[in-house]
C-alpha cells in the first residue's frame, strides 16, 4: 500500500478589517481606542471647568484676539502677539460653532485635530516595515501634559505637521502643501521638509509649500490690516525663565545675581545685567543649528524611509533647545515628531523618542506645579528646570549624532576573516573556474544574442 501524503492544512482567512465597524478592529486597535477615550476624557475634564491657567489664557487672551481678528485686523499694539497670520485660523475657528462658548468650541477643534493625528499614525504604523509605537507613543505620552494641550493651539500645528511628514512618501505636493499652512501658523512645520529625498520629491514639496505659504500670506494681507507686523515682533524678546539660558540665570541667581522676574512681551523673562549677552548667545546657537542642518543636508548621502522623519525631529529638537523660550507646549511637537519616527521600524530615534518621555514628565512637574516657585527662586524649581532643559540637551545632541551617522558617516568597512580556516580553499580552483566558464558559455546564458 502507497502511503499517501497528508492532506495540507487549511488556513482560515484573516477577518478584514473595516474601520467603520469597531467589531472588526484587532485586539491591540481596540485597546489604543480605549485608553485614547478614557485619557482624553480626563484631559478635557481638567480644563472644562476653565479654572486652570491654560483654560484662562483661552477665555481671556484668545477669546481677546477673535474679537480683534472678527474686525480685519490682526492685534496692534499687542506684545503678546507675536505670530505669523496664519494663527488667525485656530483663533477664528471657534466661531464656526456658535452654539458653543468659545472655550467649549477651541478645545473641541483640538480633540479633532488630536484624533486626526492619532488615526494617522496608526495607520502609518500598518504594513511591511510599519510599527504601531508612533500611535502609542502619541497615546500615551500627550496625556503627561495634563489639560494643557487643549488650551493652547500648539496641537492643531503639529497636527499638520505629522500630516505633511506622513504624506512626503506618496504624495510630496499635498505635504508641501501642509508644511507651508503650518508654516504660516506656527512658522516651525517648515522644517518637516528638511529631509525629503533628493529629486522630485524635494522639488515638489518644497515648491508646493513657498506656493501655498506664499498664497495664503497674500489672503491674509488682502482682508486683514497688519498682517506683516509679526515679522517684527520678536525683536525685543529677551530670555524667558524656562529656556535653555534661562536655566543658566535661574543658577546665577543663586550665586547672587540681581536679575529678575517680570512678564516681558507675554512671557515671564528674566532682566538685568547679562540678560541681553545670553539672548545674543541663543540667536547664535540657533544660527549655528540651522548651518549644521544645511550641512547635513548637503552631505547626507544615504535616505531610508525613515529619513525625512529623523531629519524633521533632529531639526526641531536644534531649534527647541537653542531658542529664547522653551514654553511646555513645545513639547506637543516633540511628542507628534517623535511618534512619526516610532511608525517605521528602520529609524535611528527610536532611543531619543524614549528620552523625551521623562522630559515630557519633567515638564509637567515645572509647570504647572513648580512653576510659581521658579518665578521667585530657590534651588528645587531650579533643579527641575535643569534636569528638564538638560534631557532635551541630550536629546538634540543625540538625535543629530545618530542622524550623522545614519545618513553621512561612511559605511564600515567589512571584517576581514578572523582565522585560516575562513579563507577560500585553494583545490576550489578549478571548480571556480569551470563554474565561470560555463556562465560565460553563450549556450547556458538567456540573455545571450546568437552569433549571426
């Protein structure tokens, strides 16, 4: 008797996924879904009651510049606004809801905009070479913030951010488009195009974000007055207490320094002797940062898939830590940036996006908690700031170190053999060498073209 195979075995189908139907959705889909319920409920419940700093900042200083902008005219006279046009948009959006108070209408535009970056990093996470940690990442680390992502409009430009990070691979001209809206909002999204390969994708990215930022700044200056007084708003900022140079008076003081606290152009800044020479050093790191990311560019030789998002986090952590303000909100845009590096598996920030975890906690605990006791002084809140302005130090210093050596360095060279027994055997000779007569033999090559 023949024995006979066994039959193979029958594989039951996926399930498809359809994401109209929750039904459908993997396990790990659902959790996310669930906890990204229950946090941002406890995130829209600690600024409903509109008592805290960041609802009150709404109510008042928001709330304040819709009325101005409803005129046609951006806030004059105003050092607290400090924007580029494009921030009229957030500003103005809340009034697209009137059946709603204003606060109730920002924060629920917010928690669009944060469950459009939350859909989109979970389904960039999916696929070959994709991972799901950029969408838990967002997830998971936003909610650290406490209630504070929802009272400033910091979220809606990260959000175009990610999109245009997100579209550079299929579509370049639609992420151009992006990046030059948040441009015009928040001026940094500018930088997510800094890594698109070489080529047509630069080209049509980067054309299509002068174009549209180009466009939308002609609208503004066309139905708005003012609309260029931004360009000389920052000219008297000095150094605000939680920047990088801050932390550097905040230790002076310490040691005696007569500086002091007072709200300067819609932030608390520090006065006094040496203040303008720190504010200097900071407008030349920040020089210095954007002449390495120019060099980087035109050396990087090397592009992966993850390269324009390690490129766009490495030159908004440079900007960050060299600017004049530090403010916790920026910290949105690091969270975002890092969560589109997590969704592809090849990226070299893997390790930085897991150091601005703690920064992000060390945020939270200098503001709002501390953040009173930084304003008058003492070693604790200056502790705090230090640890935090030093995480995202290192942060940026390694980010822009593995970017280097991922996309410039040279390519190690390969080991030699490490013993005798590993070097090719001399009688293999003549085996090699028919092998390659044969290859070269017309008879044995398809591609070959017969003699005629």
């Amino acid at each position: 008797m023949v024995a006979q195979a066994p039959a193979p075995a029958v594989r039951t189908p996926a399930r498809p996924v359809r994401w109209t139907r929750p039904a459908t959705w993997p396990r790990e889909v659902l959790a996310l879904a669930a906890y990204w319920i229950a946090s941002r409920a406890l995130m829209v419940g600690l600024i409903r009651s509109g008592r805290t700093e960041p609802a009150i900042e709404v109510h008042r200083l928001y709330q304040g510049w819709y009325r101005v902008l409803r005129t046609g005219t951006f806030p004059v006279d105003d050092v607290t606004w400090q924007y580029p046009p494009g921030a009229a948009l957030p500003m103005l959006a809340p009034g697209l809801l009137p059946f709603l108070s204003y606060l109730q209408a920002f924060v629920l535009l917010v928690l669009v905009a944060d469950a459009a970056v939350q859909v989109a990093l979970l389904a960039a996470g999916r696929g070959p070479g994709r991972s799901d940690w950029g969408a838990w990442a967002w997830a998971l680390a936003l909610p650290l913030l406490l209630g504070l992502p929802y009272g400033r409009y910091d979220l809606p430009a990260t959000a175009l951010a990610v999109g245009a990070l997100l579209l550079v691979p299929a579509r370049p001209g639609a992420a151009g488009v992006l990046a030059g809206v948040g441009a015009l909002v928040k001026v940094w999204p500018a930088l997510t195009l800094l890594g698109t390969p070489r080529g047509r994708t630069t080209r049509q990215a980067w054309t299509a974000a002068a174009v549209s930022a180009l466009a939308l700044l002609l609208v503004f200056a066309a139905f708005f007055d003012h609309a260029f007084d931004f360009l000389h708003a920052q000219r008297g900022r000095g150094v605000e207490i939680e920047s990088l140079g801050g932390s550097a008076l905040q230790v002076a003081r310490q040691f005696g320094w007569s500086g002091r606290v007072e709200q300067h152009y819609g932030s608390l800044e520090f006065l006094g002797r040496y203040v303008h020479r720190v504010a200097q050093l900071s407008l030349l790191l920040t020089a210095a940062a954007f002449a390495w990311l120019l060099l980087w560019r035109v050396r990087a030789r090397r592009w992966t898939a993850a390269t324009p998002y390690d490129a766009a986090l490495s030159a908004v952590l440079l900007f960050t830590v060299t600017s004049r303000v530090i403010s916790p909100q920026y910290l949105v845009w690091l969270i975002g940036l890092a969560a589109v590096c997590l969704t592809v598996e090849g990226t070299t920030q893997r390790p930085v996006a897991f150091l601005l975890l703690p920064a992000v906690g060390v945020t939270t605990i200098d503001y709002p908690l501390f953040f009173d006791a930084m304003q008058a002084g003492g070693w604790w809140p200056t502790a705090v700031i230090l640890a935090r302005n030093g995480l995202l130090l290192a942060a940026a210093g390694w980010s822009a170190a593995r970017l280097w050596r991922a996309t410039v360095s040279p390519l190690p060279a390969p080991r030699p053999a490490a013993n005798a027994s590993d070097a090719p055997d001399p009688t293999d000779a003549t085996d090699a060498t028919d092998a390659t007569d044969a290859t070269d033999d017309p008879r044995t090559d398809p591609d070959a073209v017969p003699a005629a």
